[in-house]
C-alpha cells in the first residue's frame, strides 16, 4: 500500500462520520504495524491542515482523554512550549482513535486491506460469500468476518460488487464522498482520490446511495442507473447506461460512454502502468470508445490519435508524451 493509497484511506474516515463499529474496525487497521510510516506521515498531513484554534473545552477534552488512556495531564504553560496548536488536535484524534480500540474492540478484529498496483487487476471472494472485483490503482479494507450489524468495507478506487444476499446484514461500500447499501446484487463504484468525480453503477438488484456531503439526501438507483457525483460542486446527476459493459474492465475492457479525454487518459495509465502526459488544450468534449483485452499501449494510443484530430505520440519506457499539432 503506497504513501498516498494510506494518505487517501486515513482522510476519508476521519473527513466524514463513522459508525462505532466502523470506527472500531478503522482503529483496528490503523494501529497495525504494517505501513505505519505511512500512517503517521497521512495523520501529520490532517493535523496540519486542521483549524488551529484552542479554547477552554480543548484542555478539558484534553485532560478527560489524557485521564481515560492513563497519562499524567501536563500544564498548560509547559505544553504549549513543545507543542503547537495543531499537535494538540492532533493528540486528541490519536487519543480517540486509542478510546475506539481500546474500550468499543473487546476482541480483536481480524482485518485486510487489499491494494492493486496499476497494471494489475484482483478479484477476492470475502466471508459472506461476496465476490469483489479490484481495479488498478485501488484498495479495498474489509474484516476477515463480518461480525457488526451491516457489512461494512472501505474503498479507494474502482471495484465490481457481486454481493451474496442478506436481508439481515446490508452490504455497506464507503468511499470519501458517498456510502453505497445493498442488500444482495451487483454494482459498480469508482472513487479515485484523483479523480473530479464518484460514480456508482448499478448492473442488478436495487442500491442506496447516500451523499457525505448532504444530510437526508439518498437516491435509489435502479439497473442501468449511473450515479455521478461531481466533488467541485456538489452536483449529483443520475443518467442511464449500459452497466454490464462499463463493468467489464474485469475482463479486460475498457468501454467509455461519454468519458471526457481526461478521463479515459487516467484510466489507460492505471491499465498499462505508464504516465501519460500531454500538452495543448483538448476540447471538453464526450467520447465513445472501446479498448479490446488484447490491445497494446501502442494500439491504444492510434485509437486515441484517431478520437483527437491533428494529434501523435510517442512512448519513451513508461511514459507517453501525447502532442496536438
């Protein structure tokens, strides 16, 4: 899991609110040892980017916490010369996060995260019998067994859902922007950290899906219903496409309706494990195109020279340099 995969990971549960038992299964993997460089490097970052301002109930939280984890209080005087404002919020949330694990976590959780390298592609089956399909440049958190009342995992990226059915457990997808329920079907999430967009589509069954961002706002899609979430704005639209066939990157496909050229570069990169990088202004216009399992980086970049007008490449090792004349 590389730096920004955890950086990605951490900010998205503690940019929205999480449930006891997710904060428990999230406490659970955050103090594993693995990536722990990483961890600690992705806390600082939110640390540092949070508001800095301390009052009166900031030292009370402080102390309640430093009392409840058994540490001595320190003064106030002798603290704020070690450290700054935002170290303070920072013990806080670390404190928190020790609270979760060590009062709401009788047992220990079994926890794994699953991350895919560009270029690659992973399908698990998880306890309850769903089936995952993990795009490229993706990770997926899960517990070994599902023990809570829903059926709760994490995602950054892009992956297919084969879910079993429980009408007693929901199947719970996070992502950064928006939660995704089901009870037994199949969808499609895409929620890249670089991307302007979350999509969920849906192939079969019925799903919920509900915005972070927006209290009481949740929509039910139906097969063939795209959800599109555009982060600048807040804008949620709902169009129709051919679910199946956007969801068969997981045989190797890659079939865009309406992609805009941005788009279809950043997915290619993920596919082929390459940087694209190209100069000059591409028209914001929608494509439509299809990329056939057995196609080259060579191939895929004449079919691009033939969507863009006036338009060649070249590949150096890993990286394309795409030019408009």
């Amino acid at each position: 899991m590389n730096n920004n995969e955890v950086k990605n990971t951490v900010r998205t549960f503690f940019e929205k609110e999480a449930s006891g038992k997710t904060q428990s299964l999230f406490a659970k993997w955050f103090r594993l040892d693995e990536n722990q460089a990483e961890k600690d490097e992705a806390m600082k970052d939110i640390w540092e980017n949070s508001p800095s301002v301390v009052s009166e109930q900031t030292w009370d939280d402080l102390e309640k916490i430093e009392h409840r984890i058994g540490d001595k209080p320190k003064k106030k005087n002798v603290f704020l010369k070690i450290a700054s404002y935002a170290a303070i919020l920072a013990l806080l949330i670390a404190s928190t996060v020790y609270i979760t694990y060590k009062v709401a976590v009788p047992a220990p959780l079994e926890y794994t995260q699953v991350s895919v390298s560009y270029g690659e592609s992973k399908k698990i089956t998880l306890s309850d019998g769903t089936v995952v399909a993990v795009n490229a440049g993706s990770t997926l958190i899960y517990p070994e067994k599902f023990t809570a009342d829903t059926r709760t995992v994490f995602l950054t990226g892009e992956a297919n859902f084969s879910v079993a059915k429980n009408p007693d457990k929901p199947f719970i997808v996070k992502t950064q922007h928006i939660d995704i329920e089901a009870l037994g079907t199949k969808f499609y999430v895409q929620s890249y950290p670089n991307t302007q967009y979350t999509k969920a589509t849906l192939i079969e069954g019925s799903i919920k899906v509900d915005i972070n961002l927006a209290e009481n706002e949740a929509y039910i899609l139906k097969p063939n219903n795209q959800l599109v979430y555009l982060h600048s704005n807040n804008e949620v639209s709902v169009i129709d496409v051919d679910a199946v066939r956007l969801a068969s990157w997981e045989d190797g496909y890659l079939i865009f309706q309406g992609a805009s050229f941005d788009e279809i570069v950043q997915t290619l990169e993920r596919k082929y494990n390459v940087e694209i990088n190209y100069d000059g202004k591409i028209n914001q216009q929608a494509y439509y195109v299809k990329f056939n399992p057995d196609e080259s980086l060579q191939d895929a970049m004449d079919v691009l020279t033939i969507l863009i007008d006036k338009s060649d490449y070249q590949i150096e090792n890993s990286k394309v340099y795409f030019h408009f004349r």
